[in-house]
C-alpha cells in the first residue's frame, strides 16, 4: 500500500506501475476528440519529449498541428531555472539537454503557451497532479495563468489522492491512453 502523504514513495510507486504497463502495452496516448475542441488556428501548444517510461503526446501535438497551431517544447537549462517553452517545427533536430531530456536548441524563439500538455508521474480525479519534483511545470503554470493545462498519463499512474502544496494548480483536463478525465 502506497503512503498518498509521501510524495517520494508515490513517484516511486507510479513510476514502477508505469514502466510495467509500458512494457505490456506501450505508452501512445491517442488524441482524444475533446481535446480537438481546444484547438484553433494560431494558438501555441507547449508539448513535450518522453523520457524514459512517460506517456507518449506526439498523437495530440499532430492534431494540434494539423489545426494549424504552433509547437513549442521545454527548454530546461537546470533544475533551478525557470523552464522556457521554445518553438519546434517537427522536423527540426533536437539538441541533448539534462535529466535525459531532447529539447529544442537554446536560440529557438521562446512563445507563449496557450495550452500546456504535461507530463505526470502521478494523478487523481480530482485533476492534481504529481510532477518530477522540481517545479517546473509549478512555475509554468504560475506564468502563464491563462493556459489550459492538460496532464498526458497512462491509466497505470492513477492515484486516489495526493499531497497539494499551496503552489499547485490543478489541471483542466487529462487525457490518458483510455480517457479523458475532466472536473
């Protein structure tokens, strides 16, 4: 039985339950059909590059491709600096950044989100959300206010609760390999 107060034994719990179900079923999360509602021409979609065992978003930055949106991944200099969403033509060649990390090189031009996909070690109902652990996202999600913030999961890191710190923003939506969880 997991400790749903201790945020380190519940990384370690999810991640070990998502490395299992990625081995027996993969980790592509297909775009789900109300996340194509958010989408328009013009707006900026914040994406990401799975590292090691977390959920695939590429289906859903496709979509929002062909929508006519903008790509924009992390750009992450350290674990103390801010995290900067810098654009990315899907083509372009990623640059080697830390934690394992493909980003987009540093000269990139930086863009404002208007959605945010996330990737999560962990998530509830609710629509909390339990991250790498060092706020990153928190303080994305802080600058810019008005994003949606969409968690991109597989069903395997579904938690019933989670410790909420003051900072945290819940998500709007999460989309998983099965769902699409909203409030």
């Amino acid at each position: 039985m997991i400790d749903l107060t201790d945020k380190s034994a519940i990384r370690a719990a999810t991640r070990a339950a998502r490395a299992r179900f990625v081995a027996a079923h993969g980790r592509v999360v297909p775009c789900p059909a109300p996340f194509r509602t958010l989408l328009s021409h013009g707006l900026t979609v914040a994406s990401y590059v799975p590292v090691g065992s977390e959920a695939d978003p590429m289906a859903l930055a496709r979509v929002a491709v062909e929508a006519g949106c903008a790509i924009a991944l992390p750009h992450v200099v350290d674990r103390a600096t801010p995290i900067r969403f810098l654009a990315w033509d899907t083509e372009a060649a990623l640059a080697a950044g830390p934690f394992g990390l493909s980003q987009p090189h540093d000269h990139a031009a930086e863009l404002e989100p208007d959605i945010i996909l996330t990737p999560l070690v962990a998530f509830t109902r609710a629509l909390d959300r339990l991250g790498q652990g060092a706020g990153h996202y928190d303080r994305a999600f802080a600058r810019f206010p008005d994003a949606k913030r969409i968690g991109v999961a597989l069903s395997a890191q579904e938690v019933k609760a989670l410790p909420v710190d003051p900072w945290d923003m819940p998500l709007h939506a999460i989309a998983t390999e099965r769902e699409w969880i909203t409030a």
